[in-house]
C-alpha cells in the first residue's frame, strides 16, 4: 500500500473502540463511500453491541485481528489515549492505513515514533484535527496568508467545556493510566494549538503555563490530571500568544475559539458558530457568512452544501475523513492533519506539562519532529 492509486470507494475501514468517537468515524466512514468491515470494542459483548449500532460488518475478537485481516485497509484508532501508540504501531506494521484519535499518544516520544513508523511505513497515517475543515476555518487561514490582514500582532484562542465542572462527573480521560499525564490540555488543548498554528501558518516556541485541578476526588479516587490551563506564548515570529483551556467552564459545551489580530485585520471564529467569521476592522468590522460566492477556494471546495444550509461538526469530520481516504488513493489535499502535526501537538502539550509543574517558569517547546 504505497502511493498506487486507490479506488478510493472501494476503502474498507476498521474500527477500534465502540464509544461517541467510534459513531462519529462510522459515520464519516460511510459518507466518503468506505464500507465499515469491521468493529473491536473492549469486551466481547460490547464488540457486538458496537457492530450492531454502528453497523459494522464483522465484530472482530482482538484489534490484533482485526489490524491484521486482509479485508481491512485503514484503521481507525478510536480506543483511550494510552492505547493509541501499541494499536496504530500494529496497523502502521501491518501495512495499513491509520486514522488516529488524539492526543496521538501520551508522550511525545512515543508520538514523535508514531509519526516516524508512519513516515517509514509509506501509508497514509492522520489524526482528527478536524477543526481545521470548518470552511470559515479555511477562510479565516486564507484571508492571513493573502495578506489581507497584514502582519499578526497577536494570537489569542481559548478552548471551554463544562461537562466536568460536578465533582461527581468522571471518564477514563481523568485517569492519568488511561488518559496521559495531561488531561484537559492533551484532550482539548491539543485541538485548540493544532487549529491556532494551522491558521497563523506559525509555531509557538516557548511557553509558560499555570494549571489547575479543581476536584481533588472524582468518584472516591483521587485526580491528579488538570481541569484547567492558562498558557502565556510566543511563536517563532516572537508574537505574543495566550491560549485557555477549560472542562469546568459552566455553561461552554464546546466552545473553540480564536482571535487573530494583524495591522490591518483581525478574524475570530467559534466552533459553536460555525457559519461566521469575524472580520474585525478599524471601520466597518462584519460577520463574513459562509456563502461560496465571496469565499475563497478552500472554504469553497469544504461547502458541500449552499449558503443558509448550515453546517457543523459532522461535516467537519466527514470532510477530514474524505480527504484522508482521497489521499490514500494518490490525491495530496490540502491541509491534511498528519501523524506529524499528532506530534506537534504533544510536543506543545508536554512543555505544558514541564511549565505547570515548575509553577509557570518558561520553557522551550521541544524539537519539531
Ligand atoms: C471531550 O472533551 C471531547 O469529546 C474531546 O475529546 C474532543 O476532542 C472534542 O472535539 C469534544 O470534546
């Protein structure tokens, strides 16, 4: 499986993991024509509770066997955080193509070696990132490449959730065994610098972060991973980022968000209203809507539907999917998140990490891969 084209309908995906994640692969699976082979979930029994509600073709006993089976071409990885790298390295050794959730793995030396297997493997091997295929995303990306906005002054993006604002709300990402050392900025921070680095066309080279665990107990054990961070940055063009990372923000469901402010410009945009992007001017600001005829041709290419015909995180994610499968049959579409930028992503994560943990003192971040 090198760079021969593929016939790109005939992909036949393998899925492991039955949980939320799972549902959201299938079902982008099924809308860039790939058929869902096959399912593994952690027990027998919901292996085939996952196949019969996702539809899977077979429900497989052991990933293992799954990953090995000649009837599957891609993998996706959708499993807890800590199995991530053992799972995609089977896939990537067994010459398949992977999707793997993010965080790509919980340290940066695994996902730096995740993304060199992946380099070494010749297979196509990307991660979700799939706030990058928002069309006013790409729009918002286009406008600062074009100049329009002029040189960036600053950077500012904030990532919100509330669903473990109760003491009593708990999930395996809590668990440091399961979910990593870092918590809430791997599972969602992770997003929130893949999506400001993407757009800025920059990479933050030094950061200081505080971090804060708000409930010292999730259900009677206790939490050592953080529900909160501030991060203070700078990008290598030395522009002053700050990024805030919260799953105790009450009220935010699922709030991603960033300002970026040039000489002449400024945009924002809000995962939570996706169809807008903010065009912030010293006269005459606006509310940019999605509408193709005054977008440009990436924007354009992601509105699979007309203006007025909103859009959202599904379509995102089926987008990020397609173009994953177009790029298994020989395509190279632009803006494909990789193992590469799943490694980028932990190596910013882990300087967060060494920050909070000498109480906010500045750090590099580690080596690109
Ligand atoms: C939970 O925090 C979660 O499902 C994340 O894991 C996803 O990456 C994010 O897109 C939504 O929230």
């Amino acid at each position: 499986m090198s760079h021969m084209t593929t016939d790109v309908a005939s992909l036949a995906a393998g899925v492991l993991g039955g949980g939320f994640m799972a549902e959201v692969h299938s079902r982008a699976v099924r809308a860039a024509r790939g058929t869902l082979a096959a399912v593994t979930s952690s027990s027998a029994s919901s292996t085939r509770e996952a196949a019969a509600r996702l539809g899977a073709g077979r429900p497989f006993t052991s990933p293992d066997e799954l990953v090995a089976d000649d009837g599957v071409d891609v993998v996706h990885v959708c499993t807890p955080n800590a199995t991530h790298r053992e799972l995609a390295l089977a896939a990537l050794r067994a010459g398949k193509h992977v999707v793997c959730e993010k965080p790509l793995a919980t340290t940066p030396a695994d996902a730096l070696e995740l993304a060199q297997e992946a380099r070494a493997a010749d297979v196509v091997a990307t991660v979700p990132f799939v706030y990058r295929y928002h069309p006013m995303v790409r729009e918002a990306r286009a406008r600062l490449a074009s100049g329009e906005l002029g040189a960036i002054l600053s950077l500012q993006g904030s990532y919100t959730q509330d669903w473990l604002l109760d003491a009593a709300a708990d999930n395996w990402r809590v668990d440091p065994a399961l979910g990593g050392s870092s918590r809430a900025f791997a599972d969602i921070g992770s997003h929130l610098v893949d999506l400001v680095e993407f757009v800025a066309a920059t990479r933050i080279t030094r950061l200081a972060a505080l971090t804060r665990t708000v409930h010292p107990e999730r259900a009677g054990e206790p939490v050592a991973t953080e529900d909160l961070a501030g991060v203070l940055a700078v990008t290598e063009d030395d522009v002053v980022v700050s990024l805030f990372v919260s799953q105790v923000a009450a009220g935010r469901k699922n709030r991603l968000a960033f300002e970026i402010s040039g000489t002449r410009a400024a945009v924002a945009f809000d995962q939570e209203s996706p169809e807008v992007l903010w065009l912030g001017r010293r006269t005459g600001s606006l509310e940019l809507v999605r509408d193709p005829v005054q977008l440009g041709a990436e924007a354009t290419r992601l509105s699979v539907v007309p203006a007025g015909h909103p859009m959202g995180y599904q379509d995102a994610f089926n987008a990020f999917v397609a173009d994953t499968y177009a790029a298994i049959g020989g395509a190279r579409p632009e803006g494909l998140p990789t193992f590469e930028d799943g490694a980028r992503a932990a190596l910013v994560t882990d300087a967060v990490v060494r920050s909070a943990a000498a109480d906010g003192a500045w750090v590099e971040v580690g080596g690109a891969p």
